[in-house]
C-alpha cells in the first residue's frame, strides 16, 4: 500500500525529521515567539505533560518513509513508489516555502505543474485536477497546504486532528495509528445497510475520529486550522441547465480517455523485482512466461485486462494503437501489448459469446493474448488469507482468483474497472429528464426494458412495464431529498429491508428498486434492529441538511460512482502484486469530467455506453469490431460463488463460530450461519451481501491480528489502531 502523510499545527515547532534538538533563538523564527521564547503546540512542544509529544526530543514519523520536505509542516511518501511517480516543483528558489508535490500517474509537464501552483497558491485549485492520470496533489504556500481529492474518489484524503492541528494522509489507517483510534461501529452498520448512500456514511470512516473530505473536494489548512471546500462548479437550480451538444460531448470522451490511457504510456517503463525463487531454467511444457506467472511476477511494459466485454477491449485497443511501444522496455518497433483473459473451467457456462469476442479482438496483431484458465483452485471464497487493506470491501473473498489473472498481466496494467459507473444512465435519471420535461427520451429505454420482461417470459406483464417504470420514476421525480431521505430511515426502522432473493427477477425489479433517493443494501437484511435504527438514525439527520444536488438522478449516479471508486480502491490492496500498477483510466479526473458532460438524453438511452466507445475506438482508427460488441456485460457468475461458497462452507462456519462482528452488535451469528448454509444448498440468498458480511469479517480478524504500526520514533510509544479490539455491544434492556 502507497500512501502520503503529513500534518500542519499551529506553531512551527515539530518533533519530525526536519527538527533540530537544541534549537535556539538564533536559528530563526521557526518555533520561538518574541524575546526567544518556544512557542507552545505541535508534537515537540505539548500543551500539557499528558500529550504524546509533551518530550521535546521525541521524534515520530512514519515507518519505511521518505521526506519530501520537513518543518514547518512535514509531507512524507510512504510505500514502494516508483521513482518517476513522486514529483515536486518549487515557485522560485528564493521561495522554498511555495512548493507544489504531485504523486501518482500525472500527464502534466514540469511547465504546466509550475503555473498550476501559480495558480493554486492564488487559490485557483481546478488547476491541479486538469491533466491526465491519476493522482494527488499537495501545495504549499506559507503555512498554507492543500491537499486535492480526486473526482471520483479513487484516491482519498484523509484527516484527522492532531498534536493541536491537522494530520492528513491518503489512507485511513496510519491516521488511526496515529491516534489510537476506535471502530466507528455506526459507519460499519452504515457499510453493511446503506453502502450506496454517502448520507448514512457521511464523512465517516471505519476508524472513530478519522474523517474523509467528499470526492470533488480539497482540505485546506492554515497553521492547523482546516476547511474543506469544492473546486468543481455548481450547476444553478433555478433553471435546467441547456442540454449539451451530444457529438461534442462524445468527442470530449475519446480525448480524454485517449489522454488517460497516453499518460500512463509514456511514463518510463519498470523492470519488475523478480523475488526469490527465481527462474530455475527450462521446464517441461512451461515457457519462460508460465514460469514467470508461475512465480507471481508480472511481465515488463504494459498490458491490459480482455474479459471480452465493451471497456476493457476499448483500453486495450486504444494502448495497442497509439505511439510508443506498450510490451517492452527499450521501445523496439513491433512490440505488442499483454492482453490477458481470464477463462474459469469450473463454470465455463454462460460466458461463450464474451470469450469468443475476447479472442476475435485479441486477432489484432498489436496484441499478444494470454488465457488464464483455472478450475476449482480460483474459485470464489478460496484461500481468504490475505493482505490487511486500509478499509473491508466485497473484493476481499474474490481477491485469490483477481490475483491469479493479474499476475499474468504486466507491470502496467489496464483495467475497466468503473467504465459503468462513470459512462451509464443511473435509472433515477429518468426522474432527472421528467423534472426537465424531457418525456419523449424515455420512449426508448422504457420500450427496452418492456423487451427485457417480454424475453424473460413475463409477456403479460409486459405490457404493463411502461406505465409502471413511467409512474416511478415521476414519483421519485416529484418526491423532495428531504421527503426521500426521511421515508429510508422509515424503512429500516420498520424492518423494510431488501427481500432476501439471489437477485432482482430481471432489469425492470432492478430499475425499479433504483428510482428512490436512497435504498437498503443487500446485506441489510441481517443486520439487527439496533444496527437498522443506528442507520435509520443517520439518514434522518442527513435529511435536514442541503444535499449536494436536488436532482435524484445526478446524484444517486454520483454515490454509485463514489461506492465503486472506494472498492476498486479496495481491490487494488486486495490483489496486489509485487511491482505491479493497475491502471482505471475511466476514474480519472478528465474522464469523470467529460463523461458528466453527455446529455442525460444521450445516456438513458439502450446500449449507450457501447456505442460511445465505438465512437472513441472509430476515431481512434479502429473499424472493425467483432459481432455482439457492446452487448450487456455477464452478471456475476452464481455458480461460481455457489460452488466456492460450497468448498469454504466449513472455514466460513468456523468464521462465523463467534463473529466479531456480533460482538459488535451488528449481527447474529445463528441466522448469518444458516445463510450460508442455505447459499451452499442452492436456495435463493443474496450473494452480493453475504460477500460483503464475510469480506468485513475478515477484515476485522486481519485488522485485530495485525501487530505493527505504520509509525516509529526514538521515544515515542508504540501506536496502533484499535488498541482494544472490538467493543462488545450490550444489548439494550427492553
């Protein structure tokens, strides 16, 4: 895990690496007040002999860091970052005091970074979320620092308070070592009843006192003191916006995913670190590339995931066909890109077309495919020993069979994770055109969604399908954010949680469960009462304060979006890979960007994101694509999680024998055993929330084993998160 941490406190006297033990008045102003006095605050100089850094030679940073710059207000990089992935950028050499880091993937010249910070250091913060990539950016000017949160929350800023100021960081859990945080048990129980709602979340995090700014926002801090604040525009809600011009808008896409993904080729090639065992040489039927998977290494250069689906092949035909050579190291002409798909024989049912279009792409002769076919041994639920990742996430019990493919991939690999989220029609945009009174784009959608239940063999329901999805989605288009937010916390107070079926019996149940302004999650229908009325407890408040959109639409897309960058986040901790970098160029900045500015009209309408794509490779140069392109991606494969749940059914009972999170008062162990029981033997459960149950319960057990700490320090006590593990939860008496 890579991550950056720093602080800012009211004075300027810090127990850090940049502090001189025996500072005196003749050093500067630094840390002394008038007459040569030490100003009082910070880690080195406590208010009182209680704080942690009442010692004044005691220092405390971060385990395994590297110092960007030290006092006043210290910024560390801490993890395995690649050299040309930590930059920083100084406005003039007289002024070492405005200074500008970036780290991650950024597209941006040293030019453009220095008029940025320019331009940050007037207050103009759009500047630092305009390039290509993905990654975070930090000012300083003074005793100023601003740290800049991505758009779609694929890269977070944390906060915190301490030593009389401000701890920020990138990752929740060294803000938790730091403090010694607690669980919030209520923004677990909010996790599990109400993932897709940042009204029951809030700005919370799983750690009590760490806080989180909102996507599209950037933490200021001024000698300790913070403000958070948005550097996107905001649409007036006196008229309805002028729909955009759609072929302008799909235009702005392909430029900027063209640029996301040339970003990411023409930053410098990396020779992965091959750990022991090295190669032991031939091998009977093995290739050096199956001695290299063999082992967990990726391969140098670049590839890209080809599941056969619309996002994934767009990417990888986009880094095939541009400039540059993707496969090596030294850029030689007819290097090919790593394409890789994933083929389960375990359940080789239901996925042919997908497998077939991955093949007729892969025909490219810029592509070099590779197929990962694996059986029982890369099923769901298999091998659950895994990483500790900063906070729990469904990817958790999929993370040994993802680890498995991308470990065939490159040291630079793509991926279309968020494609959906971010270029998709949310369902409760169709209350968005009605409040617009743009009826007439829900012809085509609706009539689709008809075909859908007609096709499913639902014929006489059918017919009905139109005025129904029409009348919901005028419902929730007449239904106020505060009337929407108050009627969810009435549901879960009353127990009117999501039925407990495998899955909705078609796409009309999942529209029409999607029109509200907020709904239970699938895993809320085990959660128990106290936990429901916690949550419940949440939303109400949330209703009484201004939301950030009164359009349903636009904002439910936007938590989803949200919901998906925190797990992909999740899933890159999951399934790291030595040395290697997954890439989702659709959560960039510019991406999110240009994709929010396509006409809603444009978006609710069937296969829209298919045909967007088309546009993007077509102008790209790529003409040809095979038949059945854009078709709807495969559910989750149920057999397969059915068949692993069925495998790990004892590990999974053991798991549960006495859960952490019942002692938390969030579950009970008996009716969560029983589900599982009930998913091994085939009976209708809902998958999806007892992914979620499980992956959290694992991350409870790894965060509660877990004996390190993310810092050090000559004195300073040994600081860890969750010092005394889970509070057990007593039940209230009635």
């Amino acid at each position: 895990m890579r991550w950056l941490v720093g602080w800012s406190s009211i004075a300027a006297s810090f127990g850090t690496a940049g502090r001189v033990s025996g500072q005196g008045p003749g050093h500067g102003p630094g840390g002394y007040g008038p007459g040569g006095a030490p100003l009082q605050g910070g880690i080195a100089d406590a208010a009182h002999a209680a704080d942690p850094g009442a010692d004044a030679e005691r220092t405390v940073h971060p385990v395994g860091a590297q110092l960007l710059w030290g006092d006043p207000d210290p910024l560390w990089a801490v993890g395995d970052w690649r050299p040309d992935e930590i930059r920083t950028v100084t406005a003039d050499p007289a002024d070492p005091f405005t200074r500008l880091a970036v780290l991650g993937c950024c597209g941006a010249t040293d030019a453009e970074l220095r008029r940025a910070l320019y331009a940050a250091r007037g207050g103009a913060l759009r500047h630092l979320t305009q390039w290509s990539g993905s990654y975070t950016a930090v000012v300083q000017a003074g005793r100023r620092i601003t740290v800049v949160g991505d758009l779609a929350g694929a890269r977070p800023v944390f906060y915190t308070p301490w030593a009389s100021g401000t701890a920020y960081a990138t990752a929740a859990l060294p803000l938790a070592d730091l403090i010694e945080a607690q669980l919030d048990i209520g923004h677990l129980a909010a996790l599990l009843a109400c993932p897709d709602s940042p009204e029951a979340l809030g700005d919370g995090t799983p750690y009590a006192g760490v806080r989180r700014i909102p996507p599209g926002h950037a933490l200021i801090l001024r000698e300790g003191s913070r403000e958070i604040t948005g550097y996107e525009q905001v649409a007036s809600l006196a008229v309805a916006a002028p729909e955009a011009d759609a072929d302008r808008a799909v235009e702005g896409v392909r430029e900027a995913l063209v640029d996301a993904v040339r970003a990411r080729l023409t930053a410098p090639r990396h020779a992965p670190d091959i750990p022991p065992p090295y190669d032991p040489g031939p091998v009977p039927g093995m290739g050096p590339a199956d001695r290299r998977a063999a082992r967990g290494a990726p391969a140098p250069g670049v590839g890209a995931d080809l599941s056969g689906g619309s996002a994934s092949a767009t990417l990888a035909l986009l880094a095939a066909g541009l400039p540059g050579a993707p496969g090596s190291l030294t850029s030689p002409a007819g290097a090919r890109l790593l394409a890789v798909t994933f083929n389960d024989l375990a359940t080789p049912q239901g996925r042919e077309d997908e497998l077939e279009r991955a093949r007729a792409i892969a025909a490219d002769p810029r592509l070099h495919h590779v197929v990962v076919a694996a059986a029982a041994e890369a099923l769901p639920y298999t091998d659950l020993d895994g990483p500790l990742t900063d906070e729990p996430g469904p990817s958790l019990v999929f993370a040994a069979r993802e680890r498995r493919r991308l470990a065939a991939g490159a040291a630079d690999h793509f991926t279309g994770h968020g494609a959906r989220q971010v270029l998709d029609a949310h369902p409760a945009r169709m209350a968005d055109l009605l409040m617009d009174r743009r009826r007439r784009h829900l012809l085509r959608p609706v009539a689709a969604l008809a075909r859908s239940a007609s096709a499913a063999g639902a014929a006489g329901e059918s017919l009905l399908v139109p005025l129904t999805v029409y009348s919901a989605a005028r419902r929730l288009a007449r239904t106020t954010y505060r009337a929407g937010m108050e009627a969810a916390a009435a549901r879960l107070r009353e127990g009117g949680v999501t039925e407990r079926t495998s899955r909705s019996s078609g796409p009309v149940d999942a529209s029409l469960a999607a029109l509200t302004w907020s709904r239970p999650g699938p895993a809320a229908g085990w959660l128990t009462g106290e936990a429901l009325a916690e949550v419940s407890i949440r939303l109400s408040a949330a209703a009484g304060r201004p939301p950030l959109s009164l359009r349903p639409g636009e904002a439910r897309a936007r938590s989803v979006l949200a919901r998906q960058a925190a797990d992909h986040r999740v899933f890159e901790q999951a399934v790291e890979v030595r040395s290697q970098r997954l890439h989702a160029p659709f959560l960039d900045n510019q991406v999110v960007r240009a994709a929010r500015a396509l006409p809603e009209s444009l978006r609710v309408q069937p296969g829209a994101r298919a045909e967007i794509l088309r546009s993007v490779l077509y102008s790209a140069g790529v003409r040809e694509l095979p038949p059945g392109w854009g078709a709807t991606a495969h559910t989750p494969n149920e057999t397969a999680t059915r068949l692993g749940l069925r495998a790990a059914l004892d590990d999974l009972l053991d798991l549960f024998a006495a859960p952490l999170l019942a002692d938390a008062g969030l579950i009970e162990a008996r009716v969560v055993r029983q589900a599982l029981l009930d998913a091994a033997d085939g009976r209708p459960v809902p998958l999806d929330g007892l992914a979620e149950l499980v992956s959290m319960e694992l991350w409870l057990h790894r965060l509660l084993a877990r004996r390190g700490t993310c810092w050090t320090g000559t004195s300073a006590a040994r600081r860890r998160a969750v010092p005394e593990g889970v509070p057990v939860h007593r039940p209230a008496l009635s």
